[in-house]
C-alpha cells in the first residue's frame, strides 16, 4: 500500500480570510454611504416649507412700476353729450332793394363790402320828369279846388232862391250835385299829387335795413325799370345756422339747447349758438330735418354762406366725478374700476350715468370720488391686491398708453 501525503489543512483557511476581509470594508463603507443619503434625504424633505416661505415672501415684495399714462386722477366736471351737425350760415335778414319807379341812375353812394345804416341813402335817379309831374298833378288839384268853390257859392245862392221860390227844386240839387262832383274831383286831384310826391320820393333809393352791401346791381347812368334791382343787403348781427338733422335724431332736439360750433378760417376758435326753430317736415330725398341755429355776430367775425360744423348739447349732467371709458372693466356683469389705495390695486364697483362715447367719458353716480387714482391701461399682470408704484403725476386723461410696467423685488 502507498501512502500519499495530503498538503496541510490550514492553508486554505489563510487564504479564506485575507478575500473577506476587503469585502468587509466595503459593506461597511456601503452602509456608510446609505446611512449619510438617508439623513441628506430628511434634511432636504424639512427645507422645502422654509424655502418655499421665502419664495412667497419674495413673490409678495414684487411691485409694478406704473407709467404716467397707465394712471389717471378722476376729475369732477359737468359731463355733456352731443349730436353732431354741419351747415351753412345765413344771414338772419336781408333785403333786396328793387326801383319802384322807371327813370336814369343819376348817383350810386355806397359799394360792395360798406356798412350802411336804415334809412341811409344809396342811389339817386333822375328827378327832373318826377318833379314835373308833381306840379302837373299839383296844377289839376288847384282847378278842381277852384271848381269846388265856385260851386259852393252857387249851392248857396240856389239855397237862397229855393227859399223865395224863384228856382224850383230840380235846379236846387242840380246845383247840389255840381257840387259833389267838384269835391270828388278834388280829391281824386289830391290822391295824384300824393302819387307823384311819392314817386319823386321813390326817386331817392335808401336802406331798408342796417347791414353790409353784398350787391350792387347797377352802375350810374343805367335806365332803371320798376321791379328792378338795385341794392343787396345783408345784416349779419345775427345769422342763422341750418342744418340738417337725420329725423330719428330730432326727439332728442329742443329749442334753446346750446350749440358749438367751427368754420373754415377760424379752426382755433369755436362759436356758440342756440337752437331756435325746429322744421316740422323732411326734405325730400334726405329724409332729415332742418334745425335753425340763432348765432350772434356782434364782431361780425362770421360772414353768410360760411360752412360750419359743430354739435348740440342735447343732454348735461351736473358737476360729478367722470371717468375715462377706458378705466372700466366688466366683473361678472358689473361695472369695476382698478382703483389705487395705498400702494395697491382695488376693483371698486362704479355707477354710472351720462355716457358720452365721443369724449371717452362715463359720469360716475356713486363708487367713486374726485382725485381717486385708477389704471386706464390693459395691464394684464396687474390684478386686484397687486402692490403698485405711482409716477410723479397722473393726469385726467382718457386714452390709455402702451403698458410700461416693471417689476421691482425688494431683497
């Protein structure tokens, strides 16, 4: 038998030990590790509150820097609306002097652009034929004077015969017939002395009305017919503007109400004036009504034909806060406005009266106040408790401008 000898049994225990101790170290620096993560994770689960505190502290500090535009201060005035118009001027009087008579212009005194007075003499027509006449007509009421008393006389002889009873009735009233018909003559005499006086009187062609010649139509030494004419006058102390009026505007339309107006030539300066007469019918083919303006001209800036354009005051408000249509915002069907009190954005309930869409104005009946600030511009990031800064000044406008608003973080 052969024996064989084993190796030693203790040499695969050496080397058992020095593979586990390496692993060892590592499990060791493996819970290690696991054992600091864990406690990261805890610490980092209890600081999002905190640092979500501060973010919303961060987040309540931010404010809006509004520009001066974005801003306006509610004024109080009285709010008016209007109906806007447009016409001519015409002038309120004015006369075309015609000849009453037929004859040769001797003298014109006055020309286009002169102010004369009534009554004022502007023209004269020959007089020599209308003087001639008058002692014609002035002759013939002498003999029918003359015819009168002679008969007169012989009424009164034939009284005294009748009496006596020398003549008998018949030639009584005769002779009292003789002299009916000399009185009748007399005055028939007397009425054409009366016409040619007022003829050499027409001969003589004077103002009816104060005012401004606007036409001369003839020229000295022109024969003149009757019926022809001679002068144009115009007054224009007072003119009258017409205008049309569509007919479904005219209820809204009343005498007295008041009326602003501009021409071409005077851009910087209105004129006023007041409705006085409303027609009562269409115009044809317009189907608008005229409205007659009473417009004084105590300057004479104005002159007739000049266009006009202008509007009536057909409704005013008394003297209320307004806002600018555009500072008003719908909020579940009620009328808001983004008030500014200390520092922050207020949605205050408004209510309102007179509109006029023209001005951009809204008459505030109650929410509001006089020099309460509000946002007239569409700030979308500016909502009710946002804090805001003011520019220097806000002025009562009421168009908005573009946004400019930034924001600030305070540290």
């Amino acid at each position: 038998m052969k024996i064989e000898t084993l190796p030693p049994a203790s040499m695969p225990t050496v080397r058992n030990k020095s593979w586990r101790k390496p692993v060892a170290v590592l499990i060791v620096l493996g819970l290690a590790a696991g054992g600091w993560t864990v406690m990261r994770g805890n610490q980092g689960a209890t600081t999002p509150p905190t640092a979500q505190a501060e973010g919303k502290k961060e987040k309540k500090q931010e404010v809006f820097e509004l520009a001066s535009g974005d801003v306006a201060a509610i004024d109080a005035r009285s709010l008016a609306v209007s109906l806007p118009l447009s016409g001519s001027l015409a002038p309120l009087s004015s006369a075309t002097i015609k000849s009453k008579i037929s004859g040769v212009v001797e003298a014109t005194t006055v020309q286009e652009g002169m102010a004369v007075s009534a009554g004022q003499v502007l023209a004269r027509i020959d007089q020599a034929d209308l003087r001639a006449r008058l002692q014609q007509q002035q002759a013939m009421l002498d003999e029918a004077q003359a015819k009168l008393s002679m008969a007169t006389k012989n009424e009164a002889n034939s009284q005294a015969l009748l009496s006596q009873k020398y003549i008998s009735q018949n030639a009584f009233d005769s002779t009292q017939n003789t002299v009916a018909l000399a009185r009748a003559n007399v005055k028939s005499a007397a009425a054409m002395v009366e016409i040619a006086r007022i003829a050499l009187n027409d001969g003589i062609i004077k103002a009816p009305i104060s005012g401004v010649v606007s036409k001369r139509h003839v020229q000295a030494g022109e024969k003149l017919a009757p019926d022809m004419p001679v002068y144009s006058i115009v007054n224009l102390s007072e003119l009258t503007l017409e205008a049309q009026v569509p007919a479904s505007e005219i209820p809204r339309v009343k005498v007295g109400q008041d009326v602003r107006f501009k021409v071409d030539g005077f851009q910087k300066r209105e004129f006023e004036g007041k409705v006085a007469r409303i027609n009562p019918a269409t115009e044809a083919g317009s189907r608008s009504m005229l409205v007659y303006i009473a417009v004084r001209n105590d300057d004479g800036a104005l002159r007739a034909g000049m266009f006009a354009k202008g509007s009536i005051v057909t409704d005013r408000s008394g003297v209320a806060p307004i806002v600018p249509m555009t500072a008003l915002r719908d909020d579940q069907g009620k009328q808001v406005v983004y008030k500014i009190e200390n520092g922050k954005v207020v949605a205050q309930p408004v209510t309102l009266g007179l509109r006029n869409d023209d001005e951009g104005y809204a008459e505030v009946t109650d929410g509001l106040d006089k020099g309460a600030n509000v946002i007239v511009s569409k700030l979308n990031a500016v909502k009710p408790g946002a804090q805001v800064k003011l520019p220097a000044t806000a002025t009562p406008t009421g168009g908005a401008t573009l946004a400019k608003a930034a924001m600030l973080a305070k540290g």
